[in-house]
C-alpha cells in the first residue's frame, strides 16, 4: 500500500461554522432597477459546502451570516426578485439567495457555474447587476445571458465592476468562474514534523492532541485523539484525504494524502 504525502497549513479554530476558514472566495451580487428596488444574491466556495443545498449550515460573508434556502416565497407582483437557481445535483430546479458551492481538496484550480434569475420588478426600464471588485482565489469570471444570441461574448468580471441590461427579455444571467487556491493564500509548507510509514502517520504527540481525516466530499472518516506518535491508517480505503492536526492553540495543520 503506497500512500503520497502533501502538506499545506492552515491557522483557524478547530470547531467553527461555516466561512471562518481561511479560503473561500465569495460575491456579492447586487440587482438594482431604475425605480431604486434591489434584490442581493450570493455565490462562491466554502470549504464546508457542497454542490447541493446545505440548509443546515451556517456560511459566514464579511460578518453576515447566511444559510441557503431550498424554497423561497414566489416573487412579489411588482418588485424585483432576485434568485439562484441551482440544478447540479438534484431532479428539479429550486431557489436560493444564496448559493456556495463545494471546494474539491484534490486539485488547485476548478471552475464552478451559477445561475441568477431576476424578475424586473413591473414599472423598470433597465437593471444594473454589481459584483464589484472580486475577491483573491480567482483567475477568471465570465457573466453571460441564457438568452442572448449566438455570437455574443461573455463579459469579463475581472474587468469591469457591473453590467446595464436595457433589455426586459433578458432574465437568467450564468456566471462561470473559475478559482485558483494556490492565487488565494494558501500556503504550502514542508517543515510540518509529520511524515508517513507504510500505513502509519508519524505526528508530534506532543504538538498535536486531535486528529480528523475528512474525503473529497467533505464527510469525516476517521476521528482520534492522538495519544501516542503514530496513527493506524491501514483500514483507510484508497483514495485522497485531508488530514486535520488539531494543536494544543487551536490551530490547525492539515495534510493532503493520496492513499493508493
């Protein structure tokens, strides 16, 4: 059994809600028509969410805490409604303000797609939608129209801070954006005193007092308190992991295995 070490740290508390982590570029979305009505979404990553609804978790956004809604109450007859849709993982669209996506721990850079559909709102002429200047951790983002005509070019987010649409037609607006962890403070370290031997992590007793190992799909598959400088990892299924180090501060170093 061969297993494959890579480390990077991170210095956050053990126990916390969703967004205190230290990566997870979000945005703000902000749809204000010409009658001064505005509704606000948002999209992004958090290392605690998944490409499905998480209703039960709370996500953190500069200080503002949010949760993602599966079903939302039908828009109002004549203001503007703003909403995700989200269709990835389930049978039917549903509704959302909010929609953070999952963070894949296997590679650097992967791309996620959003969908917003707003509702004008009955007497507007024209609506302009803000992301503003977007956060680190993104090489590109692209906002596109479903109902624009072939040949139209996806506009670059990085660019400018905002779009005008005149067109009431124009109701379902995509947003790709493709992240980057290693452009977004992530730090890569190999001074972390811990090191594999055949299926056994070696870690410093007395350093580290609690152990977690999470999958790519962010579920828990092995939890210990570290009581000696060895942990069994043989009964661990092939596959990539991250391994949580809980230190005495609350501090946490985490490794990334490749158990093969």
């Amino acid at each position: 059994m061969k297993i494959i070490l890579f480390v990077f740290v991170f210095c956050i508390p053990f126990l916390s809600y969703a967004g205190e982590n230290l990566w997870g570029p979000k945005i703000k979305l902000k749809t204000v028509n010409d009658i001064g009505q505005y509704g606000i979404c948002y999209i992004g990553v958090d290392e605690n969410a998944t490409d499905g609804w998480d209703k039960d978790v709370k996500f953190n956004f500069d200080g503002e805490e949010l949760v993602e809604y599966e079903f939302l109450p039908p828009a109002p007859p004549s203001s503007i409604y703003c909403v995700m849709i989200k269709d990835s993982l389930l049978p039917y669209d549903s509704e959302s303000y909010v929609d953070f996506r999952g963070i894949p721990y296997y590679t650097d850079t992967f791309i996620h797609k959003y969908r917003m559909n707003v509702t004008w709102g009955k007497y507007s002429q024209n609506i302009t939608i803000h992301w503003g200047h977007l956060p680190d951790g993104i090489d590109s983002a692209k906002f596109s129209c479903y109902e624009w005509m072939d040949g139209i070019e996806p506009i670059d987010m990085k660019s400018v801070e905002e779009v005008n649409i005149t067109n009431d037609a124009f109701r379902r607006f995509d947003f790709t954006i493709w992240y980057n962890k290693k452009q977004s403070g992530i730090e890569y370290n190999n001074s972390i005193t811990s090191k594999l031997v055949n299926d056994f992590l070696l870690v410093d007793e007395t350093k580290y007092i609690y152990c977690s190992i999470i999958n790519v799909c962010g579920a828990d598959v092995f939890n210990t308190e570290i009581n000696s400088n060895n942990i069994d990892l043989r009964n661990l299924p092939t596959g990539v992991y991250l391994v949580r180090l809980l230190d005495m501060h609350g501090n946490i170093d985490i490794l990334k295995i490749i158990k093969s």
